[in-house]
C-alpha cells in the first residue's frame, strides 16, 4: 500500500466535508465566516463550531 497517495486522501476528506456541510446546512465559505464571527465574541460566549463539530461525530 502506497501511504503517498494524495488522491485517496482527498477522496476522503472531501467526502467528510460533504457529510459535514450536509448536517450543519452550511456550504465551506458559510463555515468560514462562522469561525470567523465567532471569534470576535468574547471568549464566555465562543464555541459554537466547536460545539457543532462535537454534535457531527456522536
């Protein structure tokens, strides 16, 4: 097995960034500028994407 293989790889993650867009209703750009916000609020009210992210993967 070829551990080199970059193709493979980015079949796999773009098929887990689907799956993620898919459950959250938000395409890769959506994502971003959500990141983006939350870290303007004040550190007590951050997290949100992190929260959702832990949601995915129950």
């Amino acid at each position: 097995m070829d551990y080199t293989d970059k193709g493979s790889s980015r079949v796999v993650y773009l098929s887990a960034m689907k799956a993620y867009c898919e459950f959250t209703g938000l395409n890769p750009k959506e994502l971003i500028d959500e990141a983006e916000e939350d870290r303007k609020k004040p550190v007590r009210q951050q997290g949100m994407p992190e929260m959702r992210l832990a949601e995915f993967f129950e």
